[in-house]
C-alpha cells in the first residue's frame, strides 16, 4: 500500500489520483499555505514515511533500512522530490515509479 497524505487529506495512490495530488498542491502553493506532503510506503518487507516540503520532522525510525527501503530512498533522492519550491510532477513520476518496482 503507497498512502499519500497532503496537509490533512489522503488518499491511497494510484496512478488516477494523479489530478488529486497536482490540483490539492497547486492550490495549497497559490493559496500561500505551507504544504507537507508524506508518502506512506508498506508492502512486503518495506515501511517508509518520505515527506516533502514543509512538514515536522520527527526524525528516523530508529532502524537501519532494508535492501528495498533503501533502493526507494535512492530513487527518491535522485529525483530530487524534497527540493524547495515542492514539484508536484516530481512527486507523481516517483509515485507511479515505485508502484511497478
């Protein structure tokens, strides 16, 4: 299950909510409101939380990441999804790339 929370909605992602999470984000940024989008990863051997923009951090997990945490920790650095302003596009193309690892 990937869940993808924005400020105090969420949904669980699939690629349909790709117009839900472009429109909720752009409207939160037009609107001044800080955004904090987090990505709820569980599936198989895999617990994650990724967040993006302006969320409190609580900080790690406490654990070391596994293989598969760690490959979606690299592909979300690569893409680059935490960098400021957040980029919705960017979110979506990491999205529905995980979803078919």
């Amino acid at each position: 299950m990937i869940k993808v929370i924005i400020n105090e909605q969420d949904r669980i992602w699939d690629s349909s909510q790709a117009g839900w999470l472009n429109g909720t984000i752009k409207e939160l940024q037009k609107a001044g409101e800080p955004v904090c989008v987090r990505v709820l990863i569980e599936y198989g051997d895999i617990n994650l939380c990724l967040s993006a923009g302006t969320c409190n951090n609580s900080g790690g997990g406490g654990r070391p990441l596994n293989t598969h945490e760690n490959k979606i920790v690299e592909h979300w650095n690569r893409l680059d999804v935490e960098a400021p302003p957040l980029n919705s596009g960017k979110l979506v193309a990491f999205l529905n790339q995980i979803k078919t690892q």
